[in-house]
C-alpha cells in the first residue's frame, strides 16, 4: 500500500519488542504502549532488543497489516538508553529504514573503503 507521505503519523515504540509478537500482540502494544488507537491507519513501529529487526504494524480498512525487515549488518538504534517513544513522519520512518537515526545523523554500519 502507499500512503501520501504529508499524511502519514508514525509512531515509534521506544523499547525492545519480542518479534515473536504478531497481529494482537503488537496491537495491544499500540493500544497500551503507544496509547493509540491501532485502526486510526497510522504506522506502528517496534524493533527488538538487538536493534536488528523490525516490524511495522498498520490497518488499511480491511485488516492489519505487518512488514517486518531484518539486516544482515548494523543496527536500527544505536542506543535503547536514548530511545523514547515518540511520532514521527514518513521522512524519519524512511530514514530509520535506511539506517539514519532521526536527530542523529549517524549511519548504522561503516560504509566500504574505496
């Protein structure tokens, strides 16, 4: 699904999720955790201990949906000290996906030497 990028609230959970949670668990998590309602359409995010994968939850009117990724190297957050459960917008969703932490600006892995 694509979402118009103005238009999307992503909402990061700021502690290490277990990813053997699916669709209930981590609604319950939005719920509780996060304090939104799950079936507003915004983006949920959970990462797990390691910082090494994650899975975003969302309604598309239908029902949920989840995507999950995993890196083969580096880390989504460099700290779980620092992280706090905040709102976000796409950009920094795309970021974070791209291994660039939001207020950071540090890339998650050393880049190859030329």
């Amino acid at each position: 699904m694509f979402f118009p990028e103005g238009a999307v609230r992503v909402h990061l959970y700021g502690r290490p999720v277990d990813m053997r949670k699916s669709f209930n668990g981590l609604h319950a998590l939005a719920r509780h955790g996060v304090g939104q309602d799950p079936l507003s359409g915004h983006l949920f995010v959970f990462i797990n201990r390691r910082a090494t994968q994650m899975k975003v939850l969302y309604w598309d009117r239908s029902g949920f949906c989840i995507w999950a990724k995993r890196l083969e190297s580096g880390r989504f957050v460099s700290d779980w000290s620092k992280a706090v459960s905040r709102e976000t917008d796409w950009t920094g969703l795309k970021l974070l996906l791209e291994g660039i932490e939001p207020g950071c600006i540090r890339r998650r892995f050393a880049l190859p030497e030329k």
